[in-house]
C-alpha cells in the first residue's frame, strides 16, 4: 500500500487533532469581550501534548480581531532582550530601531512596548513558559486595562500557569492525552488520507502502534510520519514498527515515551537528513530559525550533494522541507503559498540531536549553563553558546584552525578573535552588549578580511562592529547578511567585485551611491547577485531617499541574475498614510524578466506610480509587495497580465473615483494571496465568480466604509 503525501494546508498544525475538550475551550475564547480588563489563559500539560498547537489554533482564529499580536516562545534559558525585540518588532510589523544605549536596551525596549500596547486591543502568546521569574519580567510589559487584550500561555509546569492565571484560576486548561478516536484520525490522515482509505489488513498492527503511542500527538504523528516516507507499507514494516516500540517504550513519561519514538523515527532518516538535523544543534535551544539562513548554512559547510543540473540552494529546501514533514522541525510562519519559513525545534528534538551530535563529535556547543566534561581538540563545527557570560573563553585545547563552521551567541565581550578561525567556511555571529554607537568600543571584525575560504557571513547585533576596510579578498563568500547591525556599520563598497556573492543583505546607513559611479561602471554592481535585501535607517531626507532610489535603479538595471528586490523599514520611518513626509516616487522600469520578488515596506516613504510606463515583460515576477499612488483599471489590466504572479499586496494612498471590477478570464490565473489596502476614502470593488481562480486568501483594509444607502446604489448599478 502507498503512502498519502501530507495535506498541503496542515503545516500549522498537523500534529494536533481538536477533541472535544479543545473544541469546547476554543470556542470559549470571546472574540469580541466587552470587559475592558486584560485577560490571561494558560494552556497546561505535560511535554509534546499539543500545547504549542493549541496556542497556534487560539492565535489565527482570534488574531484578526485585535489591533496588534505577537507570538514568542521563550524557552528554558530565555534571553530576554532578543524576547522583547522579537515582541516589539511583531507587534509594530516592522524591525525596531536599536537604543541609542545599549545598556540599558532590556528597560528602554519594555517601554517602548507598553507606550505601543496603551490603549491598544492586544493578542500575545507567551509559549513555552518555565519559571514564574520569567512570567514576572514578561508580565510587566502588559498594560493592565486595555480594551479586552488577550495574553495566551503555555507551560509544563502547573505552579508557572497558575501564577499566570492568578486573578482567575479557572482560566487555566489542562491538557490530556488525545482519546483513542482522535488518536486514530491523527495517525490515519497522516499515513492514509483518512482511516477508510487503509487496507483492512493493515488495521490490526496499525491499532496496537496507536495504542503504544499512548495518545501523544507527537510521537503518534512521528511513527505516521515515518511510515508515510516509506516507499510502501506492509504488515511486515506495521510490525517491525511495532515491535521496536514495544522493545523501546519502557517509560510512562510522556516525554521519555516521545523521546524514544522520535529516537526510532531518526535512525530511519537517510544519512543526508541527519547532517542537516545536526547541524540545527548550532542554534541555542528555543531559537526562531529561518528557512533561508539553514539551507545557505548547510550549502555553505557542502553537506548538500547535488546532481548534474540541480541547484544547491533548492536541493536543500527540499531536505528543509522533508524535515518539517517527519516533524522534527517545527513550524512557526508559514507564508502565503504555504511554505514554512521559520522554524524552531521542539525541545525534546532538541535533546535528540544534542545527544546524536555529541556522540559523533558532530557539533562541539560550549554553553556556558552546562559543565563541559570532555572536549576533543578535533572541532570542526563550534558553537559557542554563552548567554550572558561576560568573561567565557574557548578551551585552549581546541584548534580553532581546524573550525569550519562557528556560531557565537553572547555578549560582545566573549567574541574571540576572528582571524584565528582561517579555514572558517561559516560564521553566524549574534551578539548584543553595552556600547552601542560607540566606535571606540566597536567590536573588531576586520580580521575577517582574511577567511579566503569564507562561503556564508551572517551578523547580528546591537552593538557596533568594524568591518574591514577591503573585503575584495573573500573571493568564496556567497552569502553576506549584516541588515541587523546599528548604526555605523560599514559595508566597504569593493564588494561589488566578488564574483560568486548571491545573497546579499545591507544595513540601514549603506551608501549605494559609492557603489554606482566609476571609471568603468560595468564594473560597479555584483553581476551575479541574486537577492538584493536593504534596510532604509529610521531618518532619511527625501533628496537622500530619492538618490539612493536611483542608486538602485542602476544596480538593477541590466541585471540578469537578480531574482529578489526587499527594502526593509528599520526603525520608525514613516506610519501607513502618514502624509507628512514627501514621498519618493518610482517607476518600475528597469527590472529585467529574471526578477522574482519585489517588497517595499509600506514604512518607506516610496510609492510606485506610472504604471503604464512599466517595462512589463515580467514573466517570472512572483510576488509583489508595494504602495501605489491610486489603482486604476488600467492599472488591473497590467497586473492581471502578470502569468506567474502568486501575490500580490498593494497599498493604495489615493482611492480610485471610479468602479474596479476584476472579471472573469481576465488574468489573476495564479494568484494566490491578494491584499488591497486603501489608505483614504472609499473604493468600489467587484469580483466577478472564478475571477481569480487559484485565490486562497483575499484581504481588504478600507479607511473608510460607504453608508449603507451608498451600497445599495453601488450594487445596484453594478
């Protein structure tokens, strides 16, 4: 019997199957609670119940109905100043500026928070809570009487959700082991499509692995998962399964029991899907990881065999993508065409591959919780993992010539010397410390120009670093990240010669201007860049704003490997409709057919406008994400000629005065996402039945809605 491929749409929670209980206490949840006063829910239970998914569940069904949500996970070791930054940046849509005093970001960034949440109806998921300390830091950021606002938890631990709960203790739910019914859809929809699609056959061994699985939605989704990855499923395979779960399963720990299984389910992994699991053991535990900056890190140490013709890149997404369908990464954003792209690991996964990897010397982590016992001088993968340890040092036994690929996560103090690490090929450095915008006390990063093998370079920071002057040298380099740095950060320009650089990411203050003139302007761009990612600095006069458009004008034109185009807003540039600030107006007409991707933040003070002077021969344009000076039907009629385009948001500043109406058989054939927002006054829409028949998801945001007797006039004309 074959195997059914997983559900397409089911990444969110396709190991959690709503009972009764959880129906109940869904439901439960006002959408719309007249009482002013914050309220709080904790989700209860021991690990790999489901209590991440519920909150999932809870978080996109109520989540439209509030002015701003966040989701954080906050973990055993949380590191607090990443937790608010990652709140605030959620809650505000937009990367947060960095604090002029890093020391004292932890105080400067919860206020920022609450001054955003005052008076605002609020939605926050708190998962993954271990002590009551962290809820008490967490819980100061909220304000109290804020207009029916909605903090949701997760914990294992009873005394943590009652003391989240602590006004209403009946707020509290308790998860349970799924019953055998809901046990049995789990396992069956995920192996067969449903339980009438599996030979009869089959069913008997099929109940006993259920039944072993003790109702855990994780494990009982693993086993399907693995069986489901098998070329085909026999009653010889049901019961080889089942007889290495009788032999293993010894526990009544839920967590011993999920641990075993997914014990099983790795060593049915092929040898390429253990590497790259592996290697998420360079991340700290309760990590936001995302899709593209795993599949370059993994292309980047070579892991990734490809044949003749493949390309690396998409090769590893589809080993990223097998991991999240045997459900050992677990999914946090999914995007419109519902490909994960962000992940974390659950942290009974997580205490997997930290076993598997030290018992193969796999990955050497220097965790500065944890006593190190034993440490081999053969490190090819570090990761220094120090929270906020100010003075940890590396073992001196260790040859850091020897490194090829290193991960520091700390404080900038612990940084260790760079140009140590010669034969590096990856480096993801995350750091934060006391001293931002201070030269002085800049953390030197510019022995960095001489890791000649160096592939994939990723910083993250909030404190100001040094590059070096030159990095011409860096002839490998294929990926160069440094958008989240502050201010001061400086990208040297001779960049633009390193041949084999395709993913490239800038900081807020990068002058492009430096980059676009010369004696020999072919010279002047990276010609075989492929993603093109730029984060606009929190002030930007309009005369600056529109040379650096024309900057990248230039950088674009002509080019024909660029796929992606992402202006990013750092920090507060400019509010949705805010009409106080000039802005730059763009023409899109020097993009070649190649260009994938375009997203202007509607934070940028950027509008797109003559859209019929477009060079329009995008065959391969995707996705589009921009603000639009009015909507015309001239304007439909050029978008809707798009064949490949699969979304699309546009963020309208002038309504139009006239009807737009989207027809049947006019183009849209692909399109999958669509949002229209109007920034002022009222537009007249009309969608014609199959008008885009691929659509999945339709968002319009209006200003302004029409009184009803307009309605009816409108309708009635149309």
């Amino acid at each position: 019997m074959m195997p059914m491929p997983p559900p397409p749409c089911e990444k969110t929670c396709s190991s959690l199957v709503i009972d009764g209980r959880m129906s109940k206490f869904i439901n439960s949840q006002p959408a719309n609670d007249e009482n002013q006063q914050l309220g709080v829910v904790s989700i209860h239970g021991y690990g790999c119940l489901g209590k991440t998914m519920l909150a999932k569940v809870l978080y996109n069904k109520l989540g439209r109905q509030f002015h701003c949500r966040a989701f954080i996970r906050v973990s055993k070791k949380p590191d607090m100043k990443r937790l608010f930054r990652d709140m605030l940046s959620q809650i505000q849509r937009k990367h947060p500026q960095a604090s002029e005093d890093a020391s004292d970001e932890l105080h400067i960034t919860a206020e920022n928070i609450r001054n955003y949440l005052h008076a605002k109806r609020y939605l926050i998921v708190v998962d993954d809570l271990w002590d009551t300390a962290a809820w008490d830091v967490i819980n100061q950021l909220f304000p109290k009487c804020s207009q029916g606002s909605r903090i949701i938890t997760t914990t294992q631990i009873e005394d943590v959700a009652l003391a989240c709960c602590s006004v209403d203790p009946e707020q509290v739910f308790k998860m349970n082991p799924l019953d055998d019914d809901h046990s049995r859809k789990l396992f069956f929809d995920r192996l067969f499509g449903s339980e009438s699609n599996c030979p009869e056959e089959l069913k008997q061994v099929s109940s006993q692995i259920i039944e072993i699985c003790g109702g855990l939605p994780l494990a009982t989704v693993s086993i399907a998962s693995l069986l489901a990855n098998q070329p085909s499923v026999s009653v010889d395979l049901l019961t080889h399964i089942h007889d290495s779960l009788v032999s293993c399963l010894s526990s009544n720990s839920t967590s011993e029991r999920t641990r075993q299984v997914l014990h099983l389910s790795y060593n049915s992994l092929p040898h390429y899907l253990k590497t790259c699991l592996l290697q998420l053991r360079m991340y700290p535990e309760g990590s936001l990881i995302f899709k593209h900056d795993l599949v370059r890190q993994w292309v980047g140490e070579g892991i990734i065999a490809t044949r003749e013709g493949q390309d690396t890149e998409e090769v590893a997404g589809m080993y990223f993508d097998e991991l999240v369908d045997r459900r050992f990464i677990q999914p946090m954003s999914i995007n419109f065409n519902n490909e994960v792209m962000s992940c974390t690991v659950h942290d009974v996964v997580h205490d997997l591959i930290a076993h598997k990897s030290a018992e193969e010397n796999f990955i050497v982590v220097l965790d500065h919780n944890r006593k190190i016992l034993a440490l081999s001088h053969k490190v090819h993968r570090l990761s220094l993992q120090l929270g906020d340890a100010k003075y940890a040092k590396i073992p001196a036994n260790i040859r850091k010539s020897q490194v090829r690929s290193l991960g520091v996560f700390g404080l900038s103090e612990c940084m260790p010397c760079i140009g140590e690490f010669k034969l590096v090929r990856v480096l993801n450095i995350h750091l934060s410390g006391h001293h931002n915008g201070d030269q002085e006390l800049a953390v030197d990063l510019t022995r960095i120009s001489g890791l000649f093998h160096l592939i994939y370079l990723k910083i993250v920071c909030d404190v100001c670093i040094r590059l070096p002057n030159r990095m011409r040298g860096l002839q490998c380099l294929e990926t160069l990240d440094v958008m989240d740095t502050p201010s001061g950060t400086y990208v040297p320009w001779d960049i633009i010669y390193l041949t084999r650089l395709l993913h490239l990411s800038l900081p807020p203050h990068t002058n492009l201007l430096d980059w676009s003139f010369g004696d020999d302007l072919s010279l002047c761009r990276p010609n075989h860049l492929q993603d093109l990612c730029i984060s606009t600095p929190p002030s930007s006069d309009y005369d600056h704003l529109k040379r650096r458009m024309y900057a990248l004008d230039y950088l674009m034109y002509g080019h024909d490997s660029l796929k992606t185009v992402k202006l990013m807003a750092h920090g507060s540039s400019v509010s949705y409709g805010d009409t106080s600030k000039a802005r730059v107006r763009w023409v899109l007409d020097k993009l070649t057919h190649h260009v994938q991707r375009i997203e202007v933040s509607p934070h940028i003070p950027v509008i797109f406008c003559k859209m019929h002077l477009w060079d329009i021969q995008h065959g391969n344009l995707c996705i589009l994400k921009i603000a639009v000076d009015g909507l015309s039907v001239n304007d439909v009629d050029i978008l809707s000629g798009l064949p490949a385009l699969t979304a699309m948001s546009l963020y309208v500043q002038k309504s139009p005065n006239i009807k737009i109406i989207f027809c049947m058989g006019a183009g849209f054939t692909a399109l999958k996402y669509l949002k229209l927002r109007f920034m002022s006054g009222i537009a007249w829409l009309k969608f014609e039945a199959d008008a885009m028949p691929n659509l999945w998801k339709l968002r319009l945001v209006f200003d302004a809605i029409p009184q009803m007797d307009q309605r009816l006039d409108l309708y009635s004309e149309v």
